[in-house]
C-alpha cells in the first residue's frame, strides 16, 4: 500500500476519533461539575434567599431535572451546535466565546512566535561549539525557562518591566481611555486593516507583555527539543556524507540538518498549543487579559455549567484541529513516515 493511501487512512481514523474525544471530554466535564462542591443557585441567590425562591430558580435552570435528562439534554444541543445559555445572564455561550476567542488567540499567536524566536535561536546558537560556554547557557536557558512558575514569573516582569521601569501597562487589553476597534476581534490585525497607527500602537503596549512573558516561558522547550535534534542530525550519515563531498559546514548545517531536526519542533508546536492554553490561563488572570481562559475562571468561580462546558469542548476542537493539521502538514514534508 502506498504511502499516500496509508496517510488518507491515518486522517480518516483521526477525523473519526476526533468526535469521540470531544464526546469523551464533553461528558466527563459535564460530571465533574455536578459531582463537584457548590451550587449554581448559591452563586446566584447567596445563602440568604428563602427555600421558594431556590427551588423556583431551580427548575427555571433545570437543574431539577434528574442528571440523565440534564446531560440528554445538553448532549443533543450539543450535536445541534447549541452550547446553551450562561446561567448568570441567559447570554448564548457561543456569543460569550465568540467575543473572548479572539483576544486569546491573539496572545497566544504572538507568544508561539516569541517562543519560537527565541527558543529556535538559543538552540541554534549552541551548535557552532558543542559543550561551550554558549551551549552551556543555551541548556540552562531551556531548563530554567522551562521549570520557572507562570504565576511568579508573570508577577516578576509585571514588577520589573510594568511597575519598576513602567515600559508596558500592567494589565489589559486595550488602552481605557479609547474605544477598542471594531471588526474580526483582533485588535491588531483591526488596527492594521484600518491603517490607525494609534489602534496598533494601543494594542501593542498592551500585549506585549503578556506575550513575551508566555512566550519566554515556553521558549525552553523548543531550545531543548532544536539542539537535541540538530546534534543528532549532524552526527548522522547524510551529514557525514555531505561534509566527505566538501560542501562547507556552514551549507551542511543549514541545508541539511537544520530542516530535519525543525520536523521535530513542529510536531512540539502542536503539542504546546494544549500548554500554551494551560499557561495563558494565569496569564490571563494576572494581567487581567479578556480571553476565554479568563472567561473560563469566572464561569467555574460563578459555578455557570454551560459556560465552563462550552468553553472547555471549544478548547478541546481546537487542539484536535491544531494537532491534526500538524500531523497532515509533518506527513507532507517528511515523506520517510508511514502510517
């Protein structure tokens, strides 16, 4: 069987897979949250409201029904596209996430970039003298980044770069004093299409931070997984071959060994979009960024069921999406794996 025949077969059985994974992670959230402490009508009521006044919200929820008929029921909403309306103010859970994606989308683009601007030349730059002093720091520079806490971290630069030196605001989005642009949602991508130097600027101040924060933190892994993966191309027998035929080592490091040991990393880069939804979700709490991760806090505090539940199943299709076009894209450029 062809290679080709086996990679439609390999995208198939994922693509049927993908639904049972979101099934799968839909329910097993939907149970932890009723079998978890607290009530939604506590979190709406308070403790002080009178028992008719409970009860009567109660059954406006539904959540007096029995668990079956509440998880039937959110299931075939679910397969309708239907993820519900948020229990504190009946606003549909898709408008709620339709209007926070954006903003971590935008975060968590820019921190992918810096972490792989950063991690990919640290990596790389330890590769001219193995074992020497740069690639002793490239290696200390990958487990410490790496092995640092979000929360302290973020708190750190807040303190230095926001607070002490005042290059950058300490939190937000969006300057408070002007209107947020109109338009994708992308406040950047909105201030360019619209050619308004004071949006970019704007928006620019803001996200910087918090991106190179997020970025830094997952900088490590790519520095680790690009020199682990280089040194080992470079000891192998093409390598060895190019450098018998005299080609400089300069044109067999970049032309030969580099895009071999960056299939690795891009396979990494799909893995960390689940890491880098983790990590953004203190970095959206500490410099009060209005992402879902954020949305997400607020709906689990405020125990609201269908937005936790429609949050976390949009989170989880996209990591299916993200790792899924990984897997197409690795198996078009690397036509050594077979499926």
């Amino acid at each position: 069987m062809s290679n080709s025949s086996s990679l439609v077969r390999y995208l198939g059985s994922r693509l049927l897979l993908a639904p049972v994974m979101l099934w799968l992670i839909a329910s097993l959230v939907f149970l932890l949250l009723r079998v978890a402490p607290g009530d939604p009508v506590d979190a709406l009521l308070g403790n002080r409201a009178s028992a008719a006044a409970r009860e009567q919200l109660r059954a406006q929820l539904g959540l007096d029904q029995s668990l079956w008929d509440q998880y039937r029921e959110f299931l075939g909403a679910l397969l309708q596209g239907d993820l519900g309306n948020s229990l504190r103010n009946s606003t549909p859970v898709g408008e709620i996430v339709r209007d926070a994606l954006p903003a971590s989308m935008e975060l968590g683009i820019t921190a992918l970039l810096v972490a792989l601007v950063l991690g990919l030349a640290v990596g790389f730059s330890g590769v001219a003298r193995p074992e020497g002093k740069l690639d002793l720091s490239g290696r200390l520079y990958g487990i410490g980044t790496y092995a640092l806490p979000v929360f302290w971290a973020a708190m750190v630069m807040q303190l230095i770069f926001a607070v002490g030196l005042g290059w950058f605001p300490v939190g937000g989005r969006f300057p408070p004093t002007a209107l947020p642009p109109q338009g994708t949602g992308f406040y950047l991508l909105d201030g360019i299409l619209q050619a308004n130097p004071q949006v970019i600027w704007g928006t620019l101040q803001h996200l910087a931070l918090p991106a190179i924060t997020l970025g830094l933190l997952l900088s490590g892994i790519f520095e680790r997984a690009l020199r682990l993966n280089l040194r080992r191309a470079l000891r192998s027998d093409y390598v060895e071959a190019a450098r018998s035929r005299g080609i400089s080592e300069r044109r067999v490091v970049l032309r030969h060994a580099l895009p071999n040991a960056l299939l690795p990393v891009l396979t990494i880069t799909g893995i960390t979009v689940a890491s880098l939804i983790g990590g953004a979700l203190l970095i959206e709490l500490i410099f009060s960024w209005p992402g879902i991760a954020y949305r997400l806090q607020e709906a689990i505090a405020q125990r609201d069921y269908p937005l936790v539940q429609g949050i976390v199943v949009v989170i989880a299709a996209l990591v299916v999406m993200v790792n899924l076009a990984v897997d197409v894209v690795v198996a078009l450029l690397d036509p050594r794996l077979k499926f």
